[in-house]
C-alpha cells in the first residue's frame, strides 16, 4: 500500500510537473505585440515645463510618462482599486478569478471582474476585447508572458500611456493636462480619484459630458480608497467637495513656430528639451498680441530675447498668433527683411576697431556722392561738422556711408558673418548701400549681431536647445563694443518707458516696410520687428515710434531686473576731442588729399539739385567760407567779380538746368547744379 501511494504521488508530481512545463512553453511562445508605444513629440522649456506637445496618429494625444512622473498617491490609488495583489501575481490574479467566476456562478451574473492591471495593458497593447472568453484567454496569456519579460514598473508605465481617458484622450499625462491644466506629478486626491476612474468607462464619465456620472464614479473610488485605509476620512469628504471639471483645457501651445521648425528638422526626435524659458514666452506672445490689438489687420510682430552670456534664446514669437489672422502662420523670426540702420552700430564699431574714427572725432554731415550713389539723410537736412557719437545717436545716414566707404562693404558682410548671420545680397557684388539697409537679414541674424556687441566683441551662437556653449570667436575688439554700447546707452527711451541700462538702436527700411528695435544689456539682447509679411509698406511706420516701446516692454518682462553694462576696459580710450591724437580729431577718408581744404568757399545756397520757382525773378546766392574777394559765375559766364559781401542776386538766363560757381581770392571754387522754373 505505501509502495502503491508513494507511486501515485510520484505520478502526480510528474504529471503537475509536465503541466507546469507544458504552461511554461506554452507562455514562452506567446508572441508578443510591439512594446514601444509611440507618443506624441514634444518641446520643453529650460526647466522641464512643457512648451508644446503633438498628437500621434488619427489625432490621438498620448504623451510620455513613466512611473517616476506621477504622483505617487494615484498609483497608491490605482493598484488599490483595480489589482490589490500587483506586487505579488504574475500577470493573472488566480483568487480574483476564482472569486469572479463564484460570485457569476452564485448571482447568475457578473459581479466583479478578475482582469489585472497586467491583463488590462495585454488588452490596450492589441486594443482587444474584454466580454468573451477567447480574448480573455489571450489577455491572460499575454499578461503571463508580459510579467515575465517586463518589471512592474514597466507594465505600469505602459498604463499610464495607454490607459483611455475620453475623446482622443490616452494616458495619464494627457487626461491631467486636459482635465486639470497640470503635469500629473502633484495630484489632489479628488483628482486622483477621478483619473483612477475614468479608464473604465470613458465615455460614460467624460466630465466635460457627463459631469454627474463623473463626479459619481469618482466618489465610488474615494469610499473605496478610505475602506482600504489609501486615504482617510477627512481627506475623503475634502475631496468630494472638490468640483469635477466641466471643460477640457487646450495643451499647451507655446513657441509654435520654433517648434515646427525644430520638428520639421528632425522628424523622428521624440523630446526637444529647449534653452527657452516658458514663463518669459507665454509673457511675449501675450506682449505681442496685445501690441497689436487695435492695429491694422495686415501687421505682424516678431519678438526674440536671449542671454548673450550663454547664447541661449529664452523666447522667440514668430507672429501676434498662430493662426490665419495677420498672416501668423509665417515665422517673421526667421523671414528675410531689409535691416534699416540697424547695422550702423557695426560700421561705427568696425571703424573704432580699425582707427578710422573714435566717438569724439568730429564728422562732416554735408552733401557727398559716391559716384552715382548719392546718399541722404532720412529727413533730408544736414548737421555739417559733427561728433562721430552724435551722428551714431542720431542715426545719420551720410556720416555712416562716410566711414563704411573707407572700411568697404566686404568688410561690413564678412563681420556679420562672423557674428553669426547671414546676410543675402540682391545683386552679386555689394555696394555702400549695404550700410543702409540694402540687404535682407533675419530677426535671428540681427540677434547674433547685438548678442556680439553686448559679449564684448565676441560673437555669440543662438543657442534653441540646453546644454553649454563655446566661447565663439572675435569680431570686434572689446574697446569698440563697449565704445559702440557706451554711445547707444545714452539714447533718451521712449516716452513711458523705463531709465535703465539698455544700448539700443531702431531700423526703419526704405519705403517704411520694416521697423525695428534692437537693445541689449548686461544680460540680455531683445529684437523686435514690426510690419507687414507681404513686405507691403506701412505708411508712418517708425522704428522709434513702433518697434522701440515693445522692445523695452519686453525687457521688464524678462523676470529679471535690468543688468547694468560692463565698466570700460582697460584700453579704452576716453579723452575730449582735443585730447585725441591728431588723426582721430576729424574724419578725412582717402579722398581728403583732393577734397577741398575746410576753409575753401563752399555755396551755402542754393543746395545742389535744388529746384528753383523763381517766376523769373532773381537767384540769391549765399556764400560760406573763402577768401574774398569773390568771382561770382552762371553756366560759365561771369557775373559779379570783386564780391566781398557773401549775399547777392542776380537774374538766371531763363528756365531750365544752370551751374552757378564761384571763385575765391586763393583760386579755390565750389559750383553746383540747380533747376531753374
């Protein structure tokens, strides 16, 4: 007998062994489904906050999220209310199903359910079903397989990005930015709860739709949470007075534009982990479509601010809104514009750097030609012998073109270059008008030539993305760009806007298509641009007037107070025009041994190419300079000799184009061409 039981048992054992193998093979070659779960890109900001997010395919908002992402709390919650013994099972929870099938088999229906947190994800990853006992069979076969190729941690992170939330709505991230506003690291529990709920009926307790169905659901998991001991009972009656939320809130959207571009550059990247700051962006984008408000429906704005220190950009707002109004889907950061006299900071600090011209030399702002190219003041009046300061201050556009003709235009391009941008040419060959604006250059471009000039002459790489950057290499040398800063600081701000320690200087493009602003600090560099994208022209669009007062809001909302400007190194030189060295005290330029001595007489009026409306009248002309007396000439016949007043008249021959000169007693003349009608 004993001999006969000790070989049953022996049988027995063998055959569970056979069935335990048998179990085990057939688990070992479940095939499982992929277990990458494809989630939506997404662009976050210096310190994580989330700046956008994309759907994945047919729409569907599902985000990356793993354990160590989620508030702890709800997944107390979770493993409490859906699979107590998650710790312990191996996929499939043996008693729960005994107790599922006694509780059917007693009440003739089912009272409860004995799927897992494990069978539930096997269900989500083959999007199955979960009434018939064939799909139930593969669920527990793939939970089975899954525990063993899988930690828990890991099946619970497949959970949190699958699980279903309503609409187009998939895991935890996504169901607590559109339900709460919030990343899901710090939930209340009566938000918990509601999550911990919602998965099971999505449809039927969306709270935007069924708010009732909702808030009943999430009571039922507080009741069970605190008969578990999860919560207690002040906690539980705290949170059921908490209301449900009546509306789905939108994602986050910031720095759209930025955001498609870096997308489009690399498609397949999963997580952008930006340089911005989303505080200061959400504060711009709110500047520039504020800005706007009230304005033409044509205008756009563009808005960059960065820490030249570093190179990274803290905010970039490529449009007022990214939308159709005003065009707002072009990215006016990035589109090429004429730059105004934005680049004169350059030129002058190039001819610092090359000792052509100091601050305090003096300038003539006269009347020049450089071969056909005869350039003009913005508002056509001329300041004659000028300091170099003052002329950068007041933006003369005839003192800049002196100096950018001795330095050449090259020189001009290659130092943008080296900065950091890229200009366009129209033509092949660049001429003076360089200097003016005759050019196309972006937003980006004119922020790596201001960031240059506020890092001491270095140039500065725009930096989208966190991590270190590289010392870049040197344009200037750093006595100009402090000269060249220095100059700028002391230009009075708009009305309304604060003192402080900014170097600034504003751009207006020929026919008033673009206006701009360009400042920076001890810290920080702001642009701002301000038209139409068609480049249609804007009539009365200034850069002082428009661009300038954005740009000085921007600073104040940077988050940080204003950061004053370096000291003046140590090779600067700061002396009264008197105290310059003799070549520095007047600009000459290469022509200055043919050009006429400063004491030669010079026709004060009229001015050359003016037009006349005489009536047949007489023709006043007033002299300046010399020595008398004078010979006073019309088209090559003499008029008055032995003149020592320097006011006279006389009648022109009749309409039409006459050259009036005069002679001095040393031989010296000056002559110019009028139009008489």
């Amino acid at each position: 007998m004993k001999a006969r039981a000790l070989l049953l048992l022996a049988l027995a054992l063998w055959g569970l062994g056979a069935a335990r193998d048998g179990l085990d093979a057939w688990i070992d070659a479940t095939r499982l489904p992929p277990l990458r779960v494809e989630t939506g890109t997404e662009l976050r900001d210096r310190d994580g906050t989330l700046l956008r997010a994309y759907t994945v395919a047919d729409g569907i908002w599902r985000l990356d999220a793993g354990v160590a992402d989620v508030d702890q709390r709800f997944l107390e919650m979770l493993v409490a209310y859906e699979d107590s013994r998650f710790a312990t099972h191996h996929g499939v929870d043996w008693w729960a199903v005994a107790r599922a099938a006694g509780q059917a088999a007693w009440h003739g229906r089912v009272v409860s359910g004995g799927s897992t947190l494990t069978m539930q994800v096997a269900r989500l990853l083959e999007d199955g079903t979960t009434g018939r006992w064939a799909g139930k069979l593969r669920q527990a076969r793939l939970a089975l397989a899954l525990e063993r190729r899988l930690s828990k941690d890991q099946i619970l992170a497949l959970y949190l990005r699958l699980a279903p939330y309503g609409g187009n709505l998939e895991g935890l991230r996504a169901a607590s930015l559109a339900w709460f506003g919030k990343e899901p690291r710090r939930l209340t529990p009566a938000q918990s709860a509601l999550l911990v709920a919602l998965p099971q009926s999505p449809e039927t307790r969306r709270p935007d739709r069924h708010p009732r169905a909702a808030e009943q659901a999430r009571a039922r998991v507080l009741a069970r949470m605190q008969a578990e001991g999860v919560i207690d009972r002040e906690t539980r009656t705290a949170a059921l007075t908490e209301p449900v939320p009546l509306a789905r809130r939108d994602f986050p959207a910031l720095a759209p534009h930025l955001a498609d571009r870096l997308r489009a550059a690399d498609p397949l990247r999963a997580r952008f982990d930006l340089a911005l700051d989303a505080q200061v962006q959400d504060s711009l984008e709110q500047l520039a479509a504020g800005v706007l408000r009230g304005r033409s429906d044509h205008l756009s704005i563009a808005i960059m601010a960065m820490d030249h220190r570093t190179g990274a950009v803290l905010a970039s707002v490529g449009s007022a809104g990214y939308d159709d109004a005003r065009q707002g889907f072009n990215d006016m950061t990035a589109a090429l514009r004429s730059p105004g006299s934005t680049l004169k900071p350059l030129i002058y600090g190039l001819a610092f750097d090359r000792g052509l011209a100091h601050p305090e030399t003096l300038i003539d702002d006269r009347p020049v030609a450089f071969g056909p190219y005869a350039p003009q003041n913005f508002d056509g009046h001329y300041r004659g012998e000028i300091r170099v300061a003052e002329a950068l201050r007041q933006s003369l556009n005839i003192p800049a073109v002196l100096l950018l003709s001795e330095l050449g235009p090259e020189r001009l391009l290659a130092a943008m270059r080296a900065s950091g941008a890229g200009p366009v040419l129209p033509g092949r060959h660049p001429g003076l008008a360089v200097g003016l604006g005759g050019l196309g250059v972006t937003l980006e471009d004119m922020m790596h030539l201001y960031a240059m000039l506020g890092h001491g002459g270095r140039a500065v790489d725009l930096r989208y993305e966190r991590g270190a950057t590289a010392e870049g290499r040197r344009v200037l040398s750093a006595e100009a760009a402090w000269q060249v800063g220095h100059v700028l600081a002391q230009l009075v701000p708009p009305p309304g806007a604060p003192q402080g320690p900014v170097a600034w200087k504003t751009g207006t493009s020929f026919g008033h298509r673009d206006a701009w602003a360009m400042g920076y600090d001890g810290r920080h560099v702001v642009g701002v641009w301000i038209g139409r994208p068609d480049g249609t022209p804007v009539p009365g669009a200034f850069g002082g007037d428009l661009a300038a007062p954005v740009m000085f809001r921007a600073f104040q909302r940077l988050g940080t107070p204003p950061a004053p400007l370096p000291p003046p190194p140590p090779g600067a030189l700061i002396v009264p025009t008197a105290e310059l060295p003799a070549p520095l005290q007047r600009f000459r330029g290469r022509e200055a041994l043919f050009a006429p001595a400063p004491d030669a007489p010079r026709l004060a009026f009229p001015p050359e190419g003016a037009v006349l409306d005489l009536a047949g009248g007489d023709l006043v002309v007033k002299l300046r300079d010399g020595v008398p007396p004078f010979t006073l000439m019309a088209d090559g016949r003499v008029i008055e000799t032995g003149l020592r007043r320097r006011e006279t008249a006389f009648r022109p021959g009749g309409p039409g184009f006459s050259s009036v000169a005069v002679v001095d007693a040393r031989g010296r003349a000056a002559r110019v061409e009028v139009e008489i009608r």
